[in-house]
C-alpha cells in the first residue's frame, strides 16, 4: 500500500514540476501513454480472465445476472425519472 501512496505521490510531484516549468506537449503525450497502457492492462486482464477455468464455467451464470441488473437499474431510471418529472409539473 505504501508503495502505491510513493508512486501517486513521485508523480504528483513531477506533474507539478513539469506544469510549472511550461514543459509543452507533455498532456498529448502522456493521454496517448495512458491510452497504451490501459489498452495494455484490458488485455492481460482478460487472458487472465480467460484461463481461469471456474470464470469460464460461471460466464452463463454471471452474464444472467448482469443482464437482470441491467434491466432493473435501467426501469428504475425510467420509473424515477417520470415520478421526479410529474412532482416537479405540479409544483
């Protein structure tokens, strides 16, 4: 954990540093690094995902799960959404 608090803070820093001495180009360069890298961490999480066999087996399982979450948070959206929107007219 402490090494995690090290890193954040080292690049705080250096942020701060960079911005103060007007280093130009360094946003576009770092969001396009940043890019890389998250795009690199989805791939090995999913071929870690990918061979562990018991997530395999409970993909079905999950994946219906998921779907009726998704439906439900979606009709309480709608159903809110209408009740908010009638409360406010009457007001």
């Amino acid at each position: 954990m402490i090494e995690t608090i090290t890193m954040l803070f080292i690049g705080l820093v250096i942020g701060f540093a960079l911005k103060k001495f007007r280093v130009k180009d360094v946003g576009r360069k770092l969001d396009k690094m940043l890019s890389i890298i998250v795009m690199f961490l989805l791939f090995v999480m999913g071929l870690k995902l990918g061979s562990d066999d018991k997530i395999i087996y409970n993909l079905m399982f999950l994946g219906y799960h998921s779907i009726i979450l998704a439906f439900l948070i979606f009709l309480g959206s709608i159903i809110f959404g209408y009740l908010f929107n009638r409360v406010r007219v009457i007001y």
